[in-house]
C-alpha cells in the first residue's frame, strides 16, 4: 500500500492504494459493489485508476484550524479505505 498526499488550496487529497506493479490485485468490479452496497461507511472514498495503471481510493481532507495542517486521517478510516481496496 502507498499513502500519497497532495496539498489543495482548500485542503489536502489524500490517496491509499497500490502501484502500477501490484494493481492487479485489486478488483475494480469488487471495489465499486463494495463502495455502492455501503455507502455510509464507503463513500467518502473516491476510486481512482491513474494514467500509469495504478489504483487508490482518493478523499479530500479540508483544512481545520487557523493553521494550513489537515486533521490526520484516524486507524478507523485508513482501515476503510484497505478494506474497500482488498
């Protein structure tokens, strides 16, 4: 699994998934059933397969505070994004 950040404007996206190499084993089919049966727990992630073949789950963070820092993910909610990948 790779974590990956990118700064907004208006927050952070942040994207869990797997490269190129290893993005076979993940079943997109199996991704959107999982994501469209549950979406309450499932939805705030977004599926996205990237240009050079790889695939996460995308979701944007907003910014909180006066500071420019996004409030970190909880184990909670990375463990639904693996779970949603799997």
């Amino acid at each position: 699994m790779q974590l990956l950040a990118y700064p907004l404007a208006a927050g952070v996206l942040i994207a869990i998934g797997l490269e190129r190499d290893l993005a076979y084993r993940i079943n997109a089919e199996s991704l959107l059933r999982k994501r469209s049966a549950d979406p309450v727990r499932f939805g705030a992630w977004l599926p996205a397969l990237f240009a050079d073949g790889s695939c996460y789950v995308v979701r944007r963070l907003p910014h909180f505070g006066s500071g420019s820092e996004a409030p970190p993910l909880s184990i909670d909610e990375l463990a639904i994004a693996q779970e949603l990948l799997s």
